[in-house]
C-alpha cells in the first residue's frame, strides 16, 4: 500500500507540474491554432471534405502529444536530475521503480487530459464542416469510431512516452534521450511498412533475405503504426471491439515492458 500512495503522490505532483508549466500551454495554444485551421484547409479539397477533416483534426492531436512527449516530458525528466530533486525523492522511502512509474503516471494524465481537451475541439470542428457540407460526409461515418481511434492516438503516445523514459534512465544528457526517442519513434511509426515490404516482397533491394533480422527488430521496436487509425475513422470502415482491446493491451504491456527495464538502467546510471 505504501508503494502504491507513493506512486500515486508522485503521479499527481507530476501532472500538476506538467499543467502548470508554461510549455504546455504554449503547445496547446498552437495546437487549438491547428485545429481551427481545420475550418480553412479542409475546403481546399473539395473532393473530399470530409475524410480530410477528420484526418486533420486527429493529425493535429498526435502532433500535439507527441511535442508534448518530446518537450514537457523530457523537460520534466531532466529538471529533477538539473535542480537535484530527485535526490530529495529518492532519500525517503521511495524506490527507483516507484519514483520512474510516477512519472510516467503523471505524464501519462497529462497526454489524457491534453488528448481529450483536443479531441473534443478537432470534433467540433470537424462537426461544423460535417454540417456544413453534409454531401461529403462519408456513408459509413461513426463517432464510436473516432473515439476509438482517439483512444488508440493517446495510447501510442503512452508508448512513445515509456520509450522516452527508457531513454532517459540510460542516456548521459536529455538531449541525447530526446534524439534517442524521436528516432526511435521514427523507426517504430514505418517498422510494419518494412516488416511488409520485406516479407512479402522478394526484391526488398538490400534487405533481400533478411526477413528474420527485420521480424526480430519488429518485436524490439513499437510498431506505433498499428494504433494509427485515422484511416478508418475518416472513412468509417470496420474497427472492432477486439482489435480495440488487443492494441490497448499491447500499449499497456509493452510500456510496462519498458518501464521495468527503465528501472535496471537507471540503477545503474550515474546521477551525480
């Protein structure tokens, strides 16, 4: 019980951090900016107003996360090692473990509340231009659909949010963990793309024969791709219950997975 209060004090410290700090709301400023834009770049297509409102409005919220990732999370990270608070943290009874999940706890409520804040206006807008041009709505439009993939958009950032502190709890300077996690997001957002062209195509270039080495680095890194469903909510095609349920259980494993080798690493790193 003590390492749970513990968790949960660390958590919530975090997340009020994270509100309070002027980065956030800066990246919210631009990202209601994109979402308004919203309004004015989707009747440039006027093929297809519709699949690029949505596509937009969710676009607009995983660019926001992930700045959100890069920036505040790491910024967070790096000022308790800079101003010494995480010495303070760790000479009461608080563990490794403990103080890295907190974090990744209080961050974690910060995407969520970031996610929906955002959501709920990219639905709006993408509502009005639905009204307004109700001949380009898609047929089979859902909303159920859309939050799902709202939902799936916030847990591949908990994911790439669990590799940035991964990165973190090995990497000798913030910066270096920053480079670390955007390439390692890269990698993970085009690692099924690859795994596909390698597989199933037989002139890969010099890839050709190497589709044990590509299906083992798929296993290794986040296939961020598959929590990618704009797609399917722009055109309102088939998203079932199940597959819902595996790609959270996917994200949630796999950041636990993360974090726990966070914790070996961190033990192991020099914090003076």
């Amino acid at each position: 019980m003590q390492a749970l209060r513990n968790i949960w004090f660390l958590a919530l410290a975090t997340c009020i951090e994270g509100i309070r700090h002027r980065a956030l709301w800066a990246i919210l400023g631009l990202a209601v900016l994109l979402t308004m834009a919203n309004l004015g770049v989707t009747t440039l297509y006027s093929w297809d107003l519709g699949k690029v409102s949505v596509e937009f409005g969710l676009s607009a919220v995983a660019f926001t996360g992930l700045l959100l990732v890069f920036f505040l999370g790491m910024k967070i990270l790096a000022d308790d090692l800079e101003r010494s608070r995480i010495f303070m943290l760790l000479s009461r009874p608080v563990s490794i473990w403990q103080y890295l999940a907190g974090k990744f706890l209080g961050l974690a409520f910060v995407l969520g509340l970031s996610t929906i804040i955002l959501g709920v206006a990219a639905a709006l807008s993408m509502r009005y231009v639905l009204w307004q041009y109700p001949a380009y709505v898609p047929p089979d439009f859902s909303w159920l659909t859309y939050v799902m993939a709202l939902v799936c958009q916030w847990m591949s950032l908990v994911v790439v949010l669990a590799v940035s502190v991964l990165c973190f709890s090995f990497a000798s300077q913030p910066f270096v963990a920053l480079l670390l996690a955007v390439a390692s997001y890269l990698v993970g957002q085009n690692m099924e793309l690859l795994r596909r062209v390698v597989v199933e195509n037989a002139y890969a270039g010099t890839l050709t024969g190497q589709e044990n080495l590509v299906i083992a680095l798929s296993w290794i890194f986040p296939n961020l791709s598959l929590f990618d469903k704009k797609y399917a909510a722009a055109y309102g095609m088939a998203f079932s219950g199940q597959e819902f349920m595996l790609l959270c259980l996917y994200g949630i494993f796999y950041s636990a997975l993360l974090l726990y080798l966070a914790t070996l690493l961190f033990k192991r790193k020099e914090l003076a």
